[in-house]
C-alpha cells in the first residue's frame, strides 16, 4: 500500500506536478477543465482532493498544486448543503456528475465564497457557483 504523505505537505506546493509524487501520494484523476488546465485529483489514501494546474511565467508554465480542503468556519452540513446547490445548477443544464465531481466542485465554490466575503448560505453559494461554472466552461 501506498504510503500517503497528504498532511505532510502545504496547501500549496509551487513548482511540482502530481508526477512528482508517484508513488508518494495515490491518486485517480476525476476531472479535466480544458480551459483552465486544471487537473483535480483525489487521494485514495485519505480523500483529500488536490488540483493541479499550471501558471505561465516569461517563457514557460510552473505547475502547482493545491490542496482543496473545507474552508474555515465550514462544516459538513455546509458542504452537503452546497453539493445540493451545486447539482440543482448542473441539473438544469442537463449535465450529469459523479459525486467525487460534485464535491470538489462545492469546496472551491466554499473556498471562493469564504475568500471574498461571503457565507455558505444556499443564495451566496447559487451565486458564487453560477460564475464559477461559467468561468470552468461547465
């Protein structure tokens, strides 16, 4: 078994690539956003959510990595809550997710939400969420 090495490292960690950890961290990949170049990835280990997307700088791109966790202040009960929010908007656009997809989708969402200002109240997040699936191209 793999060992995991998650709690390890910082939220986030500049100029790797999930490549580098190989054997380090397991990992299957969930989603593509061909419009950012982000990558999300889930640990098999311990279920943290890890995205990876790429920063151009002068003459090429660094890959980062970020891990995706519950904002400060969040519960449970408000992921939940933003996960019914988050497939109520994707439903009426008639595009199915799986539930890995839906969560890693509501904790940037919860993340956005809490780095601007805002609550996790089912209005804010609708809000935040609509712009955010806009701006993925979902």
């Amino acid at each position: 078994m793999k060992q995991c090495i998650c709690n390890q490292l910082t939220d986030i960690v500049e100029g790797e690539s999930i490549k580098n950890f190989q054997g380090k961290i397991a990992y299957k990949e969930i989603a593509f956003y061909p419009t950012q170049w982000v990558t999300l990835y889930r640990c098999e280990c311990c279920h943290t959510f890890w995205k990876e997307a790429y920063r151009a700088t002068g003459h090429s791109e660094v890959p980062f990595l970020m891990k995706i966790t519950l904002p400060p202040c969040a519960t449970t009960e408000d992921l939940r809550k933003s996960m019914v929010v988050i497939r109520e908007i994707l439903d009426s656009k008639a595009i199915s997710i799986n539930e890995e997809h839906c969560q890693a989708i509501a904790l940037e969402v919860m993340g956005i939400s809490y780095a601007k200002g805002g609550d996790y109240s089912p209005e804010i997040i609708k809000s935040f969420a609509k712009s955010y699936l806009k701006i993925v191209g979902i």
